[in-house]
C-alpha cells in the first residue's frame, strides 16, 4: 500500500495551476488571483467625515461652548462651495468632503441650531473624526497579492478601486461519468440487481462546493465503445474528468479497460480506509480521477485526492485541507491494519473547543451516516481513541456548531 502523502503528491504535481485569465468581478468570488493588484488610486481619495455635524476650525473650539455662522451646508456626493473662515462652521453629513479651511469635525449631538448659528458645547481636537485621503489605501499600494483566494471584501475593495476585471486562476470544468447496467437514474422501480446512481449526484455537487463547474456526462451502459466515447467526449470539452467504480486491484471492468488503452493511468493502493483503491492518471492530458464505487469511499476519495488536484489547478498555495485538533466525545475504536482511518463523525463546538462523536455506521456502502457527517476524524493505525483524547479532524463544512 502507499502513503497517503505520497498519492496527493503525485496529484499535486501531475495538476499544475491553470493560466490566469481576466474576468469580471461577478465571476471571481472563490478564485485565485493570477497577479499582485495594487491600487490605482487612494481611498478616500479626498478627506471626508466620519460623523454627521459641523466642520470647523479646531481653535474656534477653546473655552467651548462656542458660537459660530452656519455658511452651507454640505451632503455626502456635493463639493463644498465656501472656505471655513474663523469663527464660521459648515452643516456636513458623513461621507463628504471637508471644507477647505477646517480642520476639525463636531459631531452634532454635541451641538446646537438656533437660525444660521451653532453653539459648540465641547472642545475638540485637530483631525477630531476627519478621514484623512488615502486613511485605507494609498495610491500604489500592494492590496491584494497574488495567490490570495477573492472573498466579499476583496471584491469591495476592487470595485472601490473602480476595477471590473481581474486576472484569476479559472474554475475548471469537471466531467462525471457513470458507468454501470446495474445503475438506474431515472427513479423509476428497481428490477432485481439494480441500484439507484447516487454517486453522480453526490460528485456534481462536490464539484459545485469546491467552486469546480460540474458538467453531468451522464450515466453509460456496460460497453466499452460507448464508455471510450463518453471519455474522449469528456476529455474535449471538460479540464479534468472523475469516474467511480472499477478501481481495485483486479477488477476487470469496462472503465479501467477504456482507461488503460486510451490513457496513462496509474492504480494504486492507498494505506487509508475508507477509499483504498484510487485511479489517477491522464487522457489527451487532461487529468482523469478514479475513485471507488462504494458511495462512502467515492465521497472519501474525492475529499483526499480528487479535491486536492482540483484546487491545485485553481491556483490554492495550500490545496490539501488542514487538519485542526478537536477531542473525542467518545471512544473512536479501530483494529490496526496498517491503515490511517478517516472516521465520519459529527463535531460541535463545546467549552471553547471542538468535540467529535460518530454519525453512526462507518461502512463504506452507509452514505446516510456520511451524509450526517461535517468532518471526518483523521485515527492513525492502531486501536483508536477513547473519549476525553485529543483527534485531528478534517472539517467538511465551514462551520461547527455550538
């Protein structure tokens, strides 16, 4: 069997990232950026209130209160009109500019309006709530260095920016194919010996989640020019392809036969369980994951590998997913066999920690316990943990509850 590391690797290293392309900030949320951005402007980029009140000479302030003449008044989008002179002030709502001539901001509650006068009931200091041009960005700056994954905010910032494209490593498009007599997709009534394809459904829907574009191949008989047509289709529209089923050492199924003779696969061994068996290679260069066709070990083997090369095509510095420490709630018991055991457990946040107890049957075919499961404990080989005992864990989704 191999290690685990040793399998991601040979992923990594055979899924280089893909070429940046320009795209529209509508497009980027969860990508990768292809380049360092920096700023072609400052933001502000002229001073500007923090609060609504009354812009101000500082020194007119001493000895407050402090009555001054109302000049204009100016809204957040309007240029001032008149310089602040001694003993004068302007009306102003946050966001606009400051006058020339003040240099201070009064909020209003510590104000009060009689006519075209202000009383001043507090001193306040040069700057007191002025947003200097540029307090957040200078023109120039480094704001978003490349290889950072684009959340919302950085999205704000571009578009503050005024920017509309950016350069991105791009969603790859990722063929599923099925291949089975025995699998049925329709819904319709079993006849004996039939199961219902849920695997299709569960990699589409990964794909989705790891900000892949799925693309449905869709479900092929049990017949190897129908499945070579189904792959070399795949492989001319599609940046990467995953199959399930077929992958043990062996078997003789239709899939492997296909791949063997079309592509440059490698079969491998894995020293994990679930998701042993693992296919990875490629076809016409694009690159093919086989993962097992056991529902638990297909999920599994996505996680671990085919998750792995698919964000190192996106341009993720990091593309395996980080362990974090949690405790056991209860005894997470194993038998050694040589094998790291990934555990599918339900983990809740709990006296300033995370906590992981099973989401029940832990066989590769129970894919309602996988289902019910947001992370998976990472147990080395030998008998497990008890409750109360530090396990690392694989967090599935980006929460834990409390």
């Amino acid at each position: 069997m191999l290690p685990l590391d040793e399998v991601r690797d040979h992923v990594i290293e055979r899924c280089p990232a893909r070429s940046p392309v320009s795209l529209s900030l509508d497009q980027v949320l969860g990508l990768v950026t292809g380049h360092d951005i920096r700023a072609t402007e400052s933001i502000p980029p002229f001073a500007n209130t923090a609060m609504d009140g009354f812009a101000l000479r500082a020194a007119d302030t001493r000895g407050a209160p402090a009555e001054l003449q109302i000049v204009e008044t100016i809204a957040a989008g309007h240029a001032p009109t008149r310089v602040v002179g001694p003993g004068q002030a302007s009306r102003i709502m946050t966001g606009a500019v400051i006058p020339d001539g003040a240099d201070a901001i009064v909020m209003v509650e510590r104000t009060s309006v009689e006519g075209d006068r202000v009383s001043v009931h507090i001193e306040v200091p040069v700057g007191n709530h002025v947003r200097p041009a540029g307090d957040d960005i200078v023109d120039g700056d480094l704001v978003i260095p490349r290889g950072t994954v684009l959340g919302a905010g950085h999205l704000g910032v571009l578009a503050s920016l005024g920017m509309t494209e950016v350069l991105v490593h791009p969603r790859p498009r990722v063929g599923v194919i099925s291949t089975g007599d025995e699998l049925v997709a329709d819904g319709g009534p079993l006849a004996p010996g039939q199961i219902r394809d849920s695997n299709r459904r569960t990699l589409l829907s990964l794909l989705a989640r790891v900000d892949a574009v799925p693309v449905d191949l869709g479900l092929v008989a049990d017949d190897e020019d129908l499945i070579e047509a189904a792959v070399l289709d795949g492989v001319s529209q599609c940046d990467a392809l995953v199959t399930s089923g077929g992958v043990s050492m062996g078997d003789y199924d239709y899939v492997k036969a296909v791949l063997d003779r079309i592509g440059d696969m490698r079969w491998m061994q894995v020293a994990i369980k679930p998701a042993k068996p693992f296919a990875f290679g490629t076809v016409a260069g694009v690159p093919v994951f086989g993962l097992p066709g056991n529902p638990v070990s297909s999920m599994v083997s996505f996680e671990l590998f085919a998750r792995t090369g698919l964000r190192s095509m996106m341009g993720h510095g990091r593309p395996v997913r980080d362990t974090v420490s949690a405790v056991a709630g209860e005894d997470l018991l194993r038998t050694p066999d040589g094998k790291t055991h990934f555990l599918r457990v339900m983990a809740t946040f709990e006296a300033g920690g995370i906590v992981v107890r099973s989401a029940g049957g832990q066989g590769s075919h129970m894919l309602w316990a996988m289902a019910k499961a947001n992370a998976l404990a990472v147990v080395p080989d030998g008998d497990g943990c008890r409750a109360g005992e530090p396990v690392e864990v694989l967090l599935l989704e980006s929460h834990v509850d409390r």
